[in-house]
C-alpha cells in the first residue's frame, strides 16, 4: 500500500538524520511530503462518532513530528487530531496540509456526509446571539455610518495581537503569546477603513434549513450567500462561499475573510477578527445589531467636562520665583490622547519620531512672550495669553511639528491659536513644576471636541543646559528582595547623600544609578566620598568601587556592592547589615575631561544572568 511505502521512506529519512546530521540541521522538506500523499485513507482518516454521527474526527496517520494544518467546516486548526460538531445535515470538505522546508503541502479535498440535524450542537448562546435562533435571522451592521457616527464602540475597527481571542478580550484573561490591543477611534483614525465613512452594508445570519449568510454590500451594490458554522468550543466562525462584511477597498488586507476569530459577541455587539496579512495583527471589524442601530438615540453630549486644574495651578505655572518657564517634550512619552477631563487614555501603539524630545516651548510670563524651538532648530517667537480656566491663546499659529512615525500625531495650536492646560505634576522633591500636559483639540465630523491630542512638556530647571537627572540607591538582598532610595536629582557639580532606611541582615548588593546623564554627559563621573552604615562611617577605596553602565548606555552606575565583581570593593558583604538606614555621599562632575566607564558588560546583564541561574 501507498502508506507503507510512505512510512519506509520516513523511516529511511530519519536514519539517515541520526547518522548524517545534528538535531539542528533536520528539516521536514527532505521527507519529499507531495499533494499525492496527503489523501484520506492514507494520511488521515474521516470518521464519524458511533453514537453521533454529526461528530466527525479527524485523524493524522503521519507521524508526530510533522506540523499538520487542517482547512474543515468550522475553520483551520494546527492539532494532529481534531473534533468537529456539526449541527447540520449536507456535503462538507476538508484538506490536510503539512508544512516543509519548501513550504506548507496540502493534499486535495476530501468530502464528508452529514445526514442528520443535530439540535444540541446549536443550543448555545452563541448560535442564538447571532442568529436569533432556530426559525430566526438577524442583520448586523459595521458600526459606522456615512455621517461617520459610530453608535456603540469608538470605532469600527479595533486592532489585537496575533495570539488574542476570546479568553483575552470577553473574559479579560492574561494570555501567553501576541497580546495587545488598540482600539482606534473614530474621530481620529478614520483611515482604518479605505472607503472612509460609508454606509457598508450588513451581515445577516439565519438558523432556517440550516445556517445561512447573506452579505449585502451597499458600496458596490451587490449580494452574496453562504452558510457558516461556529465552532463553540474554540470561538472561530467558519464562512463558505462568501466574505466577511468589510471596506471592499481594504481587500487585499487579508488572505481570507471567511476564517474568523470571535473575539465578543452578546445580543447586540459583535467583534469579529480575521488576521491581517502584512504586519499580521487581528483586524476586529465591529458589528452592531439592526435593532439596536435603528434604536439607538446619542446621549447628550455634555459641555461642562473640562480638565479641572487646582486652585493654585497659576502659582506652579507662572511660579513668582521664576520669569521663564523652559520646556521640553517628554523622551518616553511626548505624546498621548486624552479624555475631555485631560485624563490619559495611554495609547502606546504609536511610535514617536527619533528627535521628538527635541522640540522645546518657553513661556516668560513677566512680558507674556512664546519661543518654540522645532527638533531642527528652527525658532519662532511671539506674545500669549493665559485664561483662568488654563488655555493659552497665542498671537499666531505654533509651527506644525511631526511627533509620531506614522504621522498621526503632530505638535500645533488649534484653529483659533490655543492649546489648553489638561494637567500638570509638582515636583514632590522640589514642590515646584515638573511637567505640564499641553492639548489641542479634536474634533469628529460634527466639529464636536471628543478628545485631546496631549503634548507631555517636561520642565527643564537647574543645571547650566537646564536639565536634571533622576538618581537613587539600590540595596538587595539573598533573597533578591530590593529597598529603594527616594529620587535624587542631580541638577550639576556638587555633593548628593542617597540614604535607604530600613533594616536588613543578609546583604547582596548596592547600586547608585544616574539616570540617563549620560546622553548629555560623556564625561560625568561621581566619586565615593562618604558610605555610613547606621550612621557610622565605614572605610573604603574609592578606586576598587566599580563604574559601569546601569541597564542601557546612558545611565551612569556606581557599583557598591557587587557580588559579580572579580575583585570586590568589599570582600565581607555583612559590613551592610543595618538596622536603620545606609547613607552614602558621592561627588558629582558633569565633565571631568574624559569618559570614565570601561568597556565592559553592563550590570543590568549582570543581574539577568544571576536570576537565570538561581
């Protein structure tokens, strides 16, 4: 028989693979897998359940080290045995595929019988949310109109990671894999769909003779029909002869639209996800039902959400102690969009531009006079005013900036030269400003403000470039447990104590980080000139306490204690005991004249390492 043949020649192939070649070099393409092979009968098998008949398994007769991919009614799945439920009786096809060196195989289809309605395979509240039932049939509509309204979720399309399904998104479960999410408004992502604003049609799903699609897509003005089947147990719906509902402009997003992730479904609300093909992520194309589209009334919008600032916000803003207030974007996070009431909604998906941080705004409030600095250098001045309720008026528009990769997202002042105050941060070392969240408005298609685009200015204060530097100390113990200083900010030349208090008997290691002063700084270095333990001063050589870099190449470190160190500064760790608090003095130079980190791995790595092996 074929499958003999097929089995000798696997076994002559893995022989050879013992005796030729290292685990590393096996590779499924010299198993010379074809088409022809990948038949019922001799690759797998179709059988149905003796009790019901309308479960069919399916069965891989290759061997376990083979990736086998299965097309059936119900979707694809990857397992080499798999279990249908199919509640209804007709002809049903499926192919074996496997995946070798050269590419994925598969074999011809094959087609199964069921002869019977199974009604327990449909008494599921999924089958009922979508369809209405057994006897019913249901619309479901993209959530977004020609007017660009959208009625129950942001927008119509939402973005997930690879791995997302419904554990993740219904169930709000942590799962392991590509698990992300964004869910793009509307208002301000209205190129999620290449038709833009569009009444797209429906979806309408029935449970009469069996499970039947209908897709009317009103851009091209046609109509297509299929059938569908839900696989409960996995949360996918599988449609056959027809397409998913989505911008016909956005086709060639997906290879295919009829393999779909359920990722939400209840009476009126629908999620339904197929992979995009570049840059593969989850496209969920969201779904309202007929009834609540054609029911739905918008709330009233109300106009008195406003960022609401302290009553001393001026004091922090136009500080007495200070004419000019010098700012710059935030390096981690220049941008964000916010809420009505100036809150964040943390949108990351956005990467920023490589010189964002660069941009700079300054107010002197003494003469009310603006200077914005672009990444280029490019300056532009002139006067302002600021409202009690925290918008800036400006006397000309602010230079448009790009701040985001994508484009999305850019620096200006509003049509009427305004940005508003959304919220801001006091310092709880210094009391004074740290940062200020800047915005300008955005508006749908009504010109209604639904959300801010959030500048995220960071004060820049003290030292001669008027830039600071957050600092602390580090203690862990055996047990990997850490204490923490509070922040230091290092403002320039001079001398900074970093005390951690508490009590601990089993000392492992003690490091002073200087954050990111090392970008600015090529030369910084900071000298030991005083370790207290318990407020008594201990002895040590300065020269012998490594200098390093912290976890990426602009942070500066002083290693105290380093158990990783081949000739350690103190060989007897316990001279940390404390029972209160340890406190040590460094000397700080922005510029001593040279660097002063060896080349050497960084201690972040270090500490990866050792965690590694405990």
């Amino acid at each position: 028989m074929k499958i003999n043949k097929l089995l000798y020649t696997l076994l002559a192939a893995v022989t050879m693979f013992f005796t030729a070649c290292s685990p590393d070099e096996y590779s499924l393409g010299d198993m010379k897998i074809t088409s022809d092979d990948l038949v019922e009968g001799i690759a797998y098998t179709v059988t149905h359940d003796a009790d019901n008949p309308n479960i069919i398994y399916l069965t891989s007769l290759l061997p376990t080290k083979y990736t086998i991919l299965w097309n059936h009614p119900q979707g694809r799945s990857q397992e080499s045995s798999v279990t249908l439920k199919i509640p209804f009786a007709g002809e049903y096809t499926v192919q074996m595929g496997v995946e070798t060196q050269a590419g994925i195989v598969y074999g011809p289809e094959t087609t199964f019988t069921v002869d019977d309605f199974c009604a327990e395979f449909v008494d599921n509240e999924l089958w009922t949310y979508i369809s209405g039932g057994v006897g019913n049939s249901k619309r479901w509509y993209l959530d977004v109109d020609s007017k660009g309204q959208c009625r129950y979720f942001v927008g119509p399309v939402y973005f997930y990671g690879t791995d997302d399904n419904w554990n993740s998104v219904t169930l709000g479960q942590t799962i392991d894999g590509d698990s992300w999410s964004w869910a793009a408004d509307w208002g301000g992502n209205s190129w999620v769909l290449s038709d833009g604003a569009q009444d797209y049609g429906y979806m309408e799903f029935d449970l009469i003779g069996g499970a039947n699609v209908t897709v009317y897509d009103a851009i091209n003005n046609t109509t297509t029909t299929g059938t569908y089947m839900i696989d409960t147990d996995n949360y996918t719906i599988k449609l056959t002869d027809v397409d998913m509902l989505h911008d016909p402009s956005g086709t060639s997003k997906c290879e295919s639209w009829g393999n779909i992730t359920l990722l939400a479904l209840d009476e009126d609300h629908a999620q339904f996800a197929v992979l995009r093909t570049e840059d593969p992520c989850l496209l969920s194309y969201n779904f309202i039902s007929e009834e609540y589209r054609e029911n739905w009334t918008p709330e009233e919008e109300s106009t008195d959400v406003v960022p609401e600032l302290a009553s001393d916000w001026r004091d922090y803003v136009e500080p007495k102690t200070s004419n000019i207030m010098k700012f710059k974007l935030d390096e981690e996070q220049p941008f964000d969009w916010c809420n009505l009431d100036g809150t964040n909604k943390n949108i990351t998906t956005f990467a920023a531009v490589s010189d964002a941080a660069d941009l700079a705004i300054e107010f002197n409030h003494k003469d009310n006079t603006w200077t914005v600095t672009t990444p280029s250098g490019d300056s532009y001045t002139g006067t302002y005013s600021l409202s009690d309720d925290g918008i800036y008026t400006f006397d000309q528009a602010l230079p448009v900036v790009q701040l985001s990769q994508s484009g999305n997202a850019n620096f200006k002042s509003n049509a009427d030269n305004t940005l508003r105050i959304l919220s801001y941060t006091v310092d709880d070392y210094t009391g004074s400003l740290s940062d200020i969240w800047l915005g300008s408005r955005c508006t749908d298609d009504q010109g209604s403000v639904y959300q801010y685009l959030g500048y995220h200015f960071v004060l820049q204060t003290g030292s001669d470039d008027g830039v600071r530097y957050t600092s602390n100390m580090n203690y862990f113990n055996t047990g990997w447990t850490f204490i923490n200083s509070d922040n230091v900010f290092v403002t320039g030349d001079g001398s900074y104590t970093f005390t951690v208090s508490g009590s601990d008997s089993s000392p492992y290691g003690i490091y002073i980080d200087f954050l990111k002063v090392l970008k600015d700084n090529p030369n910084f270095d900071a000298t030991v000139t005083s370790i207290k333990v318990d407020g008594t001063s201990i002895s040590f050589d300065d020269a012998s306490i490594e200098r390093c870099l912290g976890d990426d190449e602009t942070t500066y470190r002083r290693y105290i204690l380093n158990p990783w160190q081949s000739v350690p500064a103190f060989p007897d760790a316990s001279v940390f005991s404390f029972t209160s608090s340890i406190e040590i003095t460094l000397n700080v130079v922005m510029d001593s004249g040279a660097p002063t980190i060896p080349a050497s791995v960084s201690a972040k790595k270090n500490i990866q390492k050792h965690k590694s092996l405990k």
